[in-house]
C-alpha cells in the first residue's frame, strides 16, 4: 500500500543520517515537476582525517560536485533535507541491516519496499588470500574524489591495464634519464589521472625512472579548475609535487585546451578514457603524431558512425549481405556502429605500427563502456593483408571512419 510521502522521506531522513549508513542514491523526478539541478546524487559515510563525514556526490549530468559534511552535524543535517526537497522519483538506501528503495508514484503518494541487506561481515579463514590492490584501498586519493567500491574496482581495472603496457614507455624514460611522460586527453573529473600518476610516481623506484610528469587535459574550464584544486588538496602538486611512496620529482598539470590543439611534449604513454564520440579519434591521432610508446583509450559514445550508417539506411543504400537483419532494429544498429567503430580504429592503428588489443576494461556490471584499446607501438611496417582487411571494411560498409580521416597522410605514408 503506498504511504504517505512525508513519513516516507522521514523515514529516509534518519537512516541518512544514521551510524549505519552505506550508501545512498537519489535519482529521477516526480511526475509533474521540474527537473532538479542535480540528475543524481549520491551519498556515503567516509573516514577523513578530520573525522568521520557524510559525503554528498551530485551531478547535474555533466559534472559531479562533492562536498563533505561532518557527523553529526548540523551541517549534515541541513545538506540532507536541502536534498529531501529537491523532487527526486527514487531513493534507494542502504544501511548495514537494510535496503529501503522508495518510488514517489503518479498520485505523489510513497511506494516503499524494504529488505534485509545482502551485506555480510565474514571474517576470512586461514587460506584466503587478501586482494592484492595496486592503490591501496585506504589511500586518501578515494576519500578526496568521493570514490565508492565501484570506483575504487574500476580505478584497480585500469591500473592492471596500465602495467599491461608500461615496460616500453617506462624503459623508453629511463634510458634517457628523464620522467616518464603522460598526458590523459579529455580528462574530464581526472580521478583515472590521479591515479595513474600516484601509482607511477610510487613505481619510480622499481622502473628506474627520475619521476613522472602527468599532464591533464580538458576543454572545460571549471573541470580543469577542479582538478586543480584537487591536486592541492591531495598534496600531488600542480608542478613540482611529490607521489606518495617516492622522493622522484614528479609533477601533475592540468591544463585546458581542446584535444587536437593540446600542446604539451610528446608523451610517452597517453590516455584517453572515455572522451566522447570523435574525441577518442582526436586523441589517438595525436599520440600517433607524438609517437607515443603506448596508448590505453576506452571509448564512449559512438555517434559518429551510428549517423552514418543511419544515413545510409534513410538513403536506400543497403548494408552488406546478410547484415541487413542487424541495422533493421535501431538497438542492434546502434551496438554494432560501436562494434565497428572499435574495429576500425584498431586496423588504423595496427596499419601505423601498433599492436593492439581490445580488451574488457571492467566488468559490465560497473560501467557499460567497459572496452578499452590498449596499443603498444612496435614499428612494425603495415603489411598487405592489414591494408586490404581495412579497405575491405571500410568498402563494405561505405563510411569513412575518422580516425582514417584525421591519419590520412600517415596512412598514405604507410601505403
């Protein structure tokens, strides 16, 4: 039976503010009201250094804030019912005893449901083995950027890719007695740059390298701002800061400029970690040009390819035979436009002396943009067969995939 909205949001009230509070997660809207300024909001309890805080993380969809908020407080009181107010649709609440989801219906009336926790403390026998992280998940850096367990696994993914292509980059750097280069090229909130530059920077040591210099790029103003604010903060240095674990000269910039204008010196490893559409193809052209010893990109959207062989459908142009079955259903247009897209920008990479592998970044369950390119330059000279699968391809399918468009004088060179 649906409950009376208020008591609902009371209730709520107190396990927000709660001792046992896990996480929460505020999202949609109420039939009938206007959009709030923020599209999600999620909170959690966190150890600082200052104490125990609740931790406010909301997103307008372009951005997150976070703001921290001690307990108990009157300050985290007053956080929590400005969050109350806003006309949310959803709460779903977990504490350490429960989960409590909570759906504002048509009539403005509270659906409730409430279950016991899947959450078990299980203290671990003598042969289990502790996960061995590459950032330990104490580190300062998850408290400062308000990252929770999913981050925290998906930072842990990352990094294991990152080791999966350092030797070259990393013994590049050391030979000639300089840092190690790295620039991420659409940074965005920059929490993958934090910390890939405090886990190299703690590496230094064990790959010989005299430090790491990271160069964080975006086009958006305010996030660079952030950023920088964030490095402060966390003590990483915006240009001559230290990471932890290590006394090697390591610097963290953030700088802001679109990604094909990016002027920064040419980068030993460069990531591009889901940059939007065409974005991606603007960051692995430049670290094409820049000669980078290796590149980690883990697309995002793909519309760039979806239009296009839209276009081609509207036009009565048909696909190549039997695949007409797959671009008559919009969904499987718009996953294999992504299929295709990734395939592409491989070819085009292994043609320019690359190896290449497209791998699982993080398990679906946490990101649905879990796939990432990981290329390693060799310098192996294209061969025909690489050359005549990518026409081929690109024939059957009539589109021109950026990539191929922003490297066309390289591909040319390569011919």
């Amino acid at each position: 039976m649906p409950d009376d909205l208020d008591d609902a949001l009371a209730a709520v009230r107190e396990l927000l503010l709660g001792p046992d509070l896990v996480r929460a997660v505020a999202a949609g809207r109420r039939r009938g009201t206007a959009p709030p300024v923020a599209v999600r909001t999620e909170l959690r309890r966190v150890s600082l250094k200052a104490g125990v805080h609740l931790q406010v993380v909301t997103t307008d969809g372009l951005r997150p804030t976070t703001t921290n908020h001690p307990m108990p407080s009157a300050e985290a009181e007053a956080a929590v019912d400005r969050l109350l107010a806003l006309p949310f649709g959803n709460w779903h609440v977990e504490t350490a005893e429960q989960v409590r989801q909570l759906r504002v219906t048509k009539r403005g009336q509270a659906q409730v449901h409430v279950t016991r926790t899947s959450r078990r403390e299980v203290a671990p026998s003598p042969h289990d083995r502790p996960a061995e992280h590459l950032l330990p998940p104490d580190d300062d850096l998850f408290a400062v950027l308000g990252a929770g367990g999913d981050k925290r696994r998906q930072v842990d993914a990352f990094l294991r890719q990152l080791v999966a292509v350092l030797d070259r980059p990393a013994r590049a750097a050391a030979a000639e007695g300089r840092p190690l280069r790295v620039v991420d090229l659409g940074c965005g909130n920059a929490y993958l740059t934090f910390a890939a530059h405090r886990y190299l920077t703690s590496q230094c040591r064990a790959l010989g390298l005299v430090g790491v210099e990271t160069v964080g790029v975006d086009v958006r103003p305010d996030m660079v701002e952030r950023n920088r604010r964030v490095a402060e903060q966390l003590s990483a240095g915006t240009g001559t800061g230290t990471g932890r674990g290590t006394d090697a000269a390591s610097s963290l910039t953030f700088v802001t400029t679109a990604i094909a204008d990016a002027d920064v010196r040419p980068p030993d490893l460069v990531l591009a970690l889901h940059a939007c559409d065409t974005a991606t193809d603007d960051a692995l052209a430049s670290a094409v040009r820049w000669q980078a010893g290796a590149i980690l990109a883990a697309p995002c959207c793909h519309h760039d390819l979806q239009r296009q062989l839209l276009q081609l459908q509207r036009d009565g142009v048909p696909p190549p035979f039997p695949y007409g079955a797959v671009l008559r259903h919009p969904i499987l247009r718009e996953r294999w436009a992504d299929v295709l897209t990734d395939t592409l920008r491989a070819d085009v990479l292994r043609l320019l002396g690359f190896r290449v592998d497209v791998v699982e970044f993080v398990d679906s369950r946490h990101t649905p943009r879990n796939a990432m390119l990981r290329a390693v330059r060799t310098g192996a000279a294209p061969t025909a067969a690489a050359r005549d699968e990518l026409t081929a391809l690109v024939q059957a399918w009539r589109v021109r995939p950026e990539l191929a468009r922003l490297l066309e004088p390289e591909l040319n060179l390569a011919s």
